[in-house]
C-alpha cells in the first residue's frame, strides 16, 4: 500500500445507466499532487454492482469514531415488523 500526500482528493461514486456498462458503480479517485498545481491525476478506478459504502470518520489519537452524515434521501415506508427490524425489505 502506498501513501501518497495530495492538495486535494476528489471521490466520485458514479452510478452507470448505460445497458452495457462494465458494472452498476465505478468510483473513481482522483488527486492533485503537492507541488503540481493544476494536475489531476486519476488513482484508482474501481467497478462494482453493490452500491459502494461511503464512511467518514475522526480520528483523535487513541480511538478512531463514525461521523454521521445526514442523507438526502427520503427514508422507504416500513409496513411491517419484519421490515422494521430489517429481516425484509421495504418498499
């Protein structure tokens, strides 16, 4: 594994449409080295079916925790207990 120190890093999660794309998901990282201003320079690329999960977390030294960030998105109905407890989906 390496580390590499950036002025900036940009994640993007990009969800594919197209009928023949490679996979449902491609996340890309990208970063701008320290001392080249203006470069963008592509990390990584990686392809998935599953929505990728996307955590941000503190760390303060002797223990690292879970920001939680809110979501943009409207919850699903939960119609039935099971659904409630998560040992079915909801709609």
């Amino acid at each position: 594994m390496s580390i590499i120190k950036a002025n900036i890093i940009e994640v993007e999660v990009q969800e594919q449409a197209a009928p023949d794309a490679g996979a449902k998901y491609m996340m890309v990282i990208k970063y701008e080295p320290e001392g080249k201003e203006q470069s963008d320079d592509i990390l990584k690329i990686f392809l998935t079916n599953k929505k990728p999960i996307i955590k941000q977390t503190i760390d303060f030294g002797d223990k690292v925790i879970e920001k939680i960030l809110p979501s943009i998105t409207k919850p699903k109905p939960i119609k039935t207990a099971k659904a409630l407890f998560g040992l079915e989906e909801s709609e």
